[in-house]
C-alpha cells in the first residue's frame, strides 16, 4: 500500500522547466510542456461588447468546434459578487483566441444571452472551469443559461486526491496551476488586493488593460490544465471501474468508449493523453463529477429574497470544508454557512446537507444546526 501511494503522491511531482512563451502583449513564464500549446494560438484578444460582433464570434467559435474539431473551451466569469444575485461583467472564452463579452456594458443584453446559450449548452462542446458552481449559478439564475459537459479542474484535482488517500480540499486556481504547470500567478495577489479592496472595479468602464490581462490569465491556461490532470488520472491505476459508467456515457463519446472524433490542437507532447479510450473515460468521468457543481445553481431556489430568511428556516448546503470541529457550506446565498462543534466524520466535500438557521453571524456567515434526514431532528451546537 505505501509503495501504491508514493506512486500516486509521485503523480502530482512534474518534471519542470521553465520556459518563455507570448499570447499577445502578455509575456509568460511557463513549464515547458505547455510551450507548443502557446504557439499554436493565434494569440489574438477580442473584446466584444456589439451584438452583431457577439454573434459574428459565437458563431466562429462553434464552426472550430465543428470544422477543426476543436470541442473544448476554457470558460470563466468576472463581476461584481459572482453568485445568484450578483452582477456579471466580463465572459471569457479561451479557444484559439481569448474572447471577452462585455455583458455588462454591451448594447443589446438579451441578445448577448440568447447567443451565449446557443454555446454554453452546446453539449459537443467540453467547457473547462475551475470552480464554476457561482458561474453556474449566475448564468441560470439571472440569463436562464444552463450551462453542460463542464469539466471542472477543481473537481479532477478533488479525484486526485481522493484516490491517493491524501486529504481533501478545495484547491484554488492558482495553487493548482503551480502544482501542476509549474505557473507562478505571484503577480495576481496585486490584483486580490485591488478587488478586494473595490469588488465593483470590474464595473467601471473603460475596462483597464491590467484587469483584462487578470481576466485573460484567468482562462488562458485551462486547457493545458485539463490535460495534465488526466495524464495524472491516467497515472493512477483503477481510478474507475469501467462498467460503473457503461451506461452512462456522454454523447461526445459511442459505444465502443471511442469518442467521437474530438481533436485538441494543444499540446504536441500530451496529444496521446487524448488519443487513448481508457483517457476518453476519465474526460467522461471527471465531466459527470461535474455535474454536482452545476446543480448547485438550484440550491435553495425557494428563497427569492434574503432578507426573508429567519430562524428557524430549513435550508441546503454544499460542504465546502470540514473538520473534527466545523463544516462550512456554501448556500448559493450571499452569506456561507457554518455548522459549529460538529463531531462526525460522515461527510465530505460536495456533500448536500440539510440544515436549520440558528443564528446570523456578523461576518457575514449563519450559523446552522445540522437537521438528521432520517430522524428529522437536529444536530445542533450549544456554545
């Protein structure tokens, strides 16, 4: 068993070189694997913020898809608050090029909805996110888009672990792009700190040029990204059973487990990963993982106002972290939830609980009472 672990813990170590690549008038430090991947880019940055251009782009976008068979997307969304009720500003799409629909400031929003759900629930079309469970939530609460076929980083990394018997976090963005392309996003504390300290400056116009590379870094590498984690899936034997998901195969993928042919003009040196039906699978596989995070997106849909919420009220959370003491859940609210002085170990991230409102936290967290399915009583703490 320890020689199995230190095999999988081996998985995760790459061999790293840095080297220097160009996309546009960003300058990179990059692993050397990803190198060629830049190069094949056309390294172009589109802003859009016209209806006619948004559905010029839309519709060039889905004809790569369908004519180069390039079937994957990096997606991401920048705004004000991204949630249920939050304000969406920007859409980044990383295909061949890097788009930006202005949603927030363009001239015919309807329009840029109806265009952007052709794509979204194009479902031939992989979407690579990270954490995309906000995203999800405000495209389908606020545009009535559901977004499908997401491949969430977060969640293959969540795998990775998971059949490594390490524990269980939910890794952020840049921590997962250093572990796994060796891309140091130093710089983009800077930026934490100026959102931080104004978490409306993506709505102010013009948008400036330091925001938009924040916003471009923020897609760019997904689809590298994608690659590596399932070259380490691959890596870790029986990840899955194969006939657990016999019936339950994507459209993307026929009969035989062969997909359908998908090709991904990334990488040159991780072309195989792609190439092979046990690594369709695990594409397949980390896809379906995926779907609990789109779900989210209904999560305590009977609750239109927050201010209506009280003591008392039986609400869902999905466990964002837990531990021998706590579980915090995020509530597709603007507030999270903790679950205080908590002593069982029987859940784990992604889990939905149900839970009754105790209290309203000042910072912004509310306090629950863990409500036992199959005794409908309460699990509550008393300090």
């Amino acid at each position: 068993m320890y020689r199995y672990l230190k095999k999988c813990a081996s998985c995760l170590k790459l061999k790293r070189r840095v080297s220097s690549a160009s996309y546009g008038y960003l300058n990179l430090s990059v692993n050397d694997k990803v190198v060629r991947y830049f190069e094949d880019l056309k390294k172009n940055i589109i802003y859009i913020n016209d209806s006619k251009e948004c559905k010029k782009y839309i519709n060039e976008i889905e004809k790569n898809a369908m004519n180069e068979n390039l079937k994957i997307i990096g997606l991401d969304i920048e705004g004000y608050k991204i949630g249920k009720n939050g304000t969406v500003s920007i859409i980044q799409i990383c295909a061949k090029d890097i788009y930006i629909f202005d949603l927030y400031k363009c001239d015919n929003s309807y329009l840029f909805a109806k265009y952007l759900k052709e794509l979204f629930e194009n479902k031939s079309i992989i979407k690579v996110t990270h954490d995309c469970r906000e995203d999800c939530s405000i495209l389908f609460n606020q545009y009535n888009i559901n977004l499908n076929n997401i491949f969430d980083t977060q969640i293959a990394y969540t795998l990775i672990l998971k059949k490594s018997k390490k524990e269980l976090y939910q890794i952020s963005y840049d921590d997962l792009l250093y572990k796994c392309l060796f891309l140091n996003n130093n710089h983009k504390i800077y930026f934490h700190k100026i959102i931080s300290l104004n978490n409306k400056i993506y709505l102010k116009r013009p948008i400036s040029k330091e925001l938009i590379h924040y916003a471009v870094q923020d897609v760019l590498y997904l689809k590298p990204l994608m690659l590596n984690l399932i070259e380490v899936l691959r890596n870790i034997e029986n990840i899955i059973p194969r006939n657990d998901n016999e019936n339950n195969t994507n459209k993307n993928y026929d009969k035989n487990g062969k997909h359908n042919k998908l090709s991904l003009d990334l990488c040159k040196d991780t072309q195989h990963i792609i190439e092979e039906n046990n690594n369709f699978h695990l594409i397949n596989y980390v896809i379906e993982k995926s779907q609990k995070y789109i779900d989210y997106q209904y999560l305590n849909s009977h609750i239109k106002n927050e201010k209506h919420l009280q003591k008392g009220m039986i609400i869902e959370g999905m466990i964002v972290s837990c531990n021998n003491i706590n579980l915090y859940v995020k509530l597709n609210l603007s507030k999270r939830g903790v679950i205080k002085n908590f002593m069982n170990n029987a859940y784990e991230i992604g889990d939905i609980v149900k839970c009754v409102i105790l209290d309203f936290c000042e910072n912004d967290f509310i306090k629950l009472g863990l409500l036992d399915s199959s005794t409908s009583e309460m699990t509550i703490a008393t300090k």
